[in-house]
C-alpha cells in the first residue's frame, strides 16, 4: 500500500487565532505536526494542505511539502480531497488525514487506522482510545460505539454508551471508547465522502465522520489501549502543550 498523508491547516481559527502558526517547543504548531507524521515512517509522501501562504511559506522553510488548495473548502476533509486527486498522487492507494493541531498524534493511531484499510477490508479507518467513565458527559469529547466487526456505528458528542440501568455498569465496561480525529481513506472512498451532500446528522453533532455513515459507508475503528494526546484549540491548551514538548524533550536527554 502506497500512503499519502495530508495534514490540512487554515488560519481561520476562532478559540485560537492564527492556530498553526503558534509557537510549540520554538517552532510553528504545523512544522511539529509535519515532522512528527514524517518521524512516523507509515507515509510514503507527506503533505501540508493549507489556502494561506503564510502556513506554506514556514513549511517550506523547515523543508516540507506543501499545497495550497481551495479558499472556498468547508472542512479539512475537502483539502485532503484535493491533494489526493492531484495527478502527482494518483498512485498513491490510501490516504492519510492529520489533523494540523495534532502534534502528539500516536503512530499507534496512524497504522491502526491504515489497517483498517489496508488488512480489514474497510473503505474508511480511525481510531479511538478506550477511555473511563468520566468523558461521557464532556460535549467537546467525541464518542464512538462500534460493532462486532469492528466498524463504527455512530458517533456522538452525548454519552454513548447510554448506561439505562446502573446495575448494568459491568456490560459497558471496555466499551467507552473516545474517538481520535485521524482518518485513513482508499481514494475512492474519500472522493465519494466529499461529494456527498451535508447530512443533517452531521450539521447536528458538528461531526464530519456522520457524514459517510450515515450514507452507509463502512468505518472501521482500530481500538487502542493508550491515553489520548490533548488537542490544543484554546490559548491554556498551547501552554499546556509547551510544558508536556518540554517534559518530553527532556526525557529524550
């Protein structure tokens, strides 16, 4: 499987002006995220997709590649579209999402997405984290159940699992799973999710990824025991981001 990983960025942040650009560890929040999915090895390419020059102009700088795609996209899943059909990428047979706050994503996350893929058999791969009790009530933390098979039934920003019957506790357990926002997609599967209508669950939730289930899309979810990283959406969540690179950093010494 030849992979193309594509991290889209735009500045048009609203809790964090300017998101991408911001200083993690000395350096550009993109450009770590560009090098932290490069340091992986599970990419064979790796792109920034970005609308603003400025994104592209300090990618280059620390020697990434970068494509400006359309102003006009309505999310980052569009921007990864584009640099996939792009002719230099056609032999490219999965793709690769990063989302451009991510800078701790774990590889874990990014092969058990690719597995999905690759050795499941599923048209679209994530990843999600088995998490406690104490995300269900947390809006801002999305949740996923899955079936059997492995594939995701739904997503949702309300507790799911809904646990009905207290005494029932133990049958949830090991199923509160928290979603990772990292995709793996054939290019066919991703080309036909962009060009689906907006459906109303996904307006709902504000979740993307409702989008290609609800059209009856196939999502397999690669379930794994490790802490999520924290996304970094809010000026205390880039502090907090600076001290754990530090933390990290030193322990490499």
């Amino acid at each position: 499987m030849t992979v193309l990983a594509v991290i889209p960025a735009r500045l048009a942040s609203t809790r964090l002006p300017r998101k991408p650009l911001r200083l993690l560890g000395g350096a550009p929040l993109i450009v770590r995220v560009w090098e932290r999915v490069s340091a992986m090895g599970v990419a064979d390419q790796v792109v920034v997709a970005t609308d603003a020059p400025e994104i592209a102009d300090v990618v280059t700088a620390a020697g990434g590649r970068v494509m400006l795609t359309d102003e006009a996209h309505a999310s980052g899943t569009d921007r990864v579209a584009e640099v996939a059909r792009a002719p230099e990428f056609r032999g490219c047979t999965a793709v690769l999402n990063v989302q451009g706050d991510e800078p701790f994503v774990s590889e874990a996350a990014a092969r058990g997405a690719l597995a999905r893929v690759r050795d499941d058999g599923f048209d679209l791969g994530t990843a999600a984290v088995r998490a406690g009790d104490d995300i269900l009530a947390r809006p801002d933390v999305v949740k996923v159940v899955t079936a059997d098979t492995g594939a995701a039934l739904y997503f949702s920003r309300a507790p799911i699992p809904w646990l009905r019957d207290p005494a029932d506790a133990p049958a949830r357990q090991g199923h509160v799973l928290q979603h990772l926002g990292i995709y793996a997609y054939t290019p066919a599967a991703l080309a036909r999710w962009v060009a689906l209508p907006e459906h109303p669950l996904e307006r709902s939730e504000r979740l993307e990824q409702l989008r290609p289930l609800a059209a009856g899309m196939a999502m397999g979810v690669a379930r794994l025991d490790e802490v999520a990283a924290p996304g970094i959406d809010t000026p205390d969540d880039l502090a907090r981001a600076n001290k754990r690179w530090t933390h990290l950093l030193a322990g490499r010494h």
